[in-house]
C-alpha cells in the first residue's frame, strides 16, 4: 500500500491509557516504536520566575511586534535542527512554517515570546511558544 504512494512507513501516536487504539493498530500491523512521556506545568500552582534578560536583550510578545516573524523563521531554521529527531527534517518555506507552526489553532501571538537586540542591526528574533 505505502510503496505504490511513495512513503515507506507511516507513524501515530497513541497514548498509553488506551489500550482499545493499541490493540487496534497492532491488529493492522502497527508496532511501537518508541514511547514518550507527556508532562504538565500547573500555572496556578507555581510561580514565575524572576526573569533577567542579558543587557541589551528585550523580551516581547509576538503580538507586540508581528513584523519579527521573518526574524523568528530565520531562528527556527538554525534551531530546529538541533531539536532530537529533527536532524534530518527538510525546512517549509516561510509561509508554510508561518501557516503550519505559528497560526495554528492553538498558536497565540500574545503567549509567544521573542527576544530581540534593539541596539543590534541584526534582525534575528529567538522565539519560544506554549507546547512547543
């Protein structure tokens, strides 16, 4: 079936409190791969952190300033790579990356943040998002 559409496997998730869509996919020939361990932070129950950024370093909300998007895309590119298991994923070019990481259903521009170099005449942006 996946050879004749070009793909040589194909991969879901199924989570481990439901042995019902376990059994389903090893029934059609599905065999775990490997396991991974979601994890939550209780806002209401901790504290943020004292936040300093180095001198010179600003941190805003991506809302503040949507204009950095190209600057974050350009980050992205450099960072995903070092990300485990991205080390062989191809880069979408920017509208795609925009449309498919950062305006999605869950994405907020006011809960993304982006530290920029006001002084620097570099435009780079690092950018860090919820559930990312």
């Amino acid at each position: 079936m996946g050879g004749r559409a070009g793909l040589s496997e194909l991969e879901v998730p199924v989570l481990d409190n439901d042995p019902g869509s376990l059994a389903f996919a090893q029934r059609r020939g599905f065999v775990q791969e490997r396991r991974e361990l979601g994890v939550v932070l209780r806002l209401a129950e901790t504290a943020p952190p004292e936040i300093e950024p180095p001198g010179g370093v600003e941190i805003i909300t991506w809302a503040q300033r949507p204009e950095l998007a190209r600057g974050m895309y350009e980050v992205a590119l450099e960072a995903e790579p070092d990300i485990p298991g991205s080390e062989d994923d191809e880069a979408e070019p920017f509208g795609d990356w925009l449309a498919h990481d950062m305006q999605g259903s869950g994405d907020r521009p006011e809960a993304t943040f982006v530290a920029i170099c006001p002084q620097s005449r570099e435009h780079g942006a690092a950018a860090a998002s919820p559930g990312r």
